[in-house]
C-alpha cells in the first residue's frame, strides 16, 4: 500500500516536471508561452489572460489588427457595447469569416460567433 503511494507520487512530480519544462521549451522557441493562445510575461505579451484595458474603437481596431497580423483576415466594423467592442473579421473577399468580442477591462478576445 505504501508502495503504491510512493509510487504515484514519484509519477505525478516527473510529470508536472514535464509539463513545466514543455512551457519553458515554448516561451524560449518564440519568447512565449503558446499554451494560453500566446500570453507571456514579458514584453512580448499575447492576448489571452493579459490585463490590459482597450479604453476606445481604436484601441480595440490597433488591437484586433496586430492579433490577426500573421493571419489573411482584416478587422471590419467595430461596434462599442457597454462592456466590450464587438467586430466583425473580414476575409480577402471582405466576406464575414468570424464575430469576435474584445472586453475593455481585460482587453480579452473571444469569437462569438
């Protein structure tokens, strides 16, 4: 029985120590952690858990552009709702490909659609 124990906890130490060293592999390839959709810690931060509030339409419209940079989408409308923008995501063809949400106190993205 105490055996079992020991053993099960030497198995669940190796893998957090694997799944931590598969984060820091992650952020030193890109300089970021690619697990929560980009969020790092350093100057380099991402979208996703990052607290950085989007106080106006073009904060929202900078923002949504530079996350969908490396993507052939463009940011269409934006329009301002009480606690978020909500935009439409335009392909090449300026045909709506997705609806997305960024919230103005935490500057999260969210598709909606």
């Amino acid at each position: 029985m105490m055996r079992g124990k020991l053993l099960l906890m030497v198995s669940l130490i190796l893998l957090a120590g694997a799944l931590l060293h598969s984060e820091a592999s992650a952020c030193e390839q890109c300089g970021c952690n690619t697990t929560y959709n980009g969020y790092c810690s350093n100057q380099r931060w991402g979208w996703y858990g990052a607290r950085k509030s989007v106080s106006s339409l073009e904060e929202a419209r900078r923002d949504l552009t530079e996350y969908y940079a490396d993507r052939d989408v463009q940011v269409g409308k934006i329009v301002e709702k009480t606690s978020y923008y909500e935009a439409v995501i335009l392909d090449r063809n300026k045909k709506p490909v997705d609806r997305v949400i960024i919230h103005k106190r935490s500057g999260r993205i969210r598709s909606v659609q």
